[in-house]
C-alpha cells in the first residue's frame, strides 16, 4: 500500500499546471506552424505575381504593381505574425520547462517522504515483532515446565 503524504494535494496541483503549461506549448507551436505556413504561400503568390507576364497596357501594369504592393504587404505582415508567433512558442516553452521542473521537484520529495515513512512503518513494525519475541520468551522461560 502507498502511504498518502501531506504533499499529494501539491503533487496534483503541480501537474495540473505541468498539464496546462504542456497544452498551451503544444497550441503556441502549432500557432507557430500555422504562421510560417500562411507566410510560405504568401511568398509563393508574391513570387507568382511578381513573375507573371505584364501587359504592355499601362493600366493593367498598374493593377498588377498595386496587386503585387499588396502582396508585399502581405507577406511583411505576415511575417510580423510568424516572429510573434515564435516569441509566445519560447515563452510558453519557458512556462512548460518551469513547471515540468516544480512538478518533478515535488514528485521527489514526495517519494522521498514515502520511502521515509515506508522505513519508518517497518521499523515499527520490527520492534512490535521484537516485543512480541521477548513476552514470548520471558513467558516459556517463566512457566512451570509440564513433564
């Protein structure tokens, strides 16, 4: 039987957070993914639309630049994203670590604590079999022998 420590309670609430803190990694990753994803394909269009034929007509031309501006524009703004992205992915690492280690910290005391009162439940017991022992052997020592 595993004897129960006042820092079970603790033990829970710290892997509760551990738990959390892994999930919001997992999410500030995949965020992360999603953001160099989206700014892939954007570098892809703004390549396609930069290397498309232009028409010699000069309103056309201007649509395309404006068209390609935009794109521009969207791929810096992405990549604003990405970067930001990024920086809540090594935040939320940084959380998880923490946590991961507070929540092992407090899984060793707690083992520890348990190997102690594991110890401390044998020697107990010992000593009641000792005494147990020495009643036993004081009283055939002490009784009239029945020949």
């Amino acid at each position: 039987m595993i004897p129960k420590t006042r820092l079970d309670p603790v033990v829970r609430v710290r892997e509760y957070e551990e738990r959390r803190a892994k999930e919001a990694f997992a999410a500030a990753a995949a965020a992360t993914r999603d953001a160099l994803l989206k700014l892939e394909t954007l570098r892809r269009a703004a390549e396609r639309e930069r290397d498309a034929p232009t028409s010699p007509r000069i309103e056309e031309w201007a649509l395309r630049q404006a068209s390609y501006e935009r794109m521009l524009e969207s791929v810096r703004l992405s990549e604003a994203a990405h970067r930001e992205a990024e920086a809540r992915e090594v935040v939320a690492k940084a959380a998880f670590e923490t946590a991961h280690r507070e929540a092992e910290a407090v899984r060793r005391a707690v083992e520890v604590r348990r190997e102690a009162l594991i110890l401390e439940r044998e020697r107990a017991e010992r000593k009641e079999l000792d005494a147990l022992a020495q009643l036993q052997f004081i009283y055939h020592r002490e009784a009239p022998d029945d020949d």
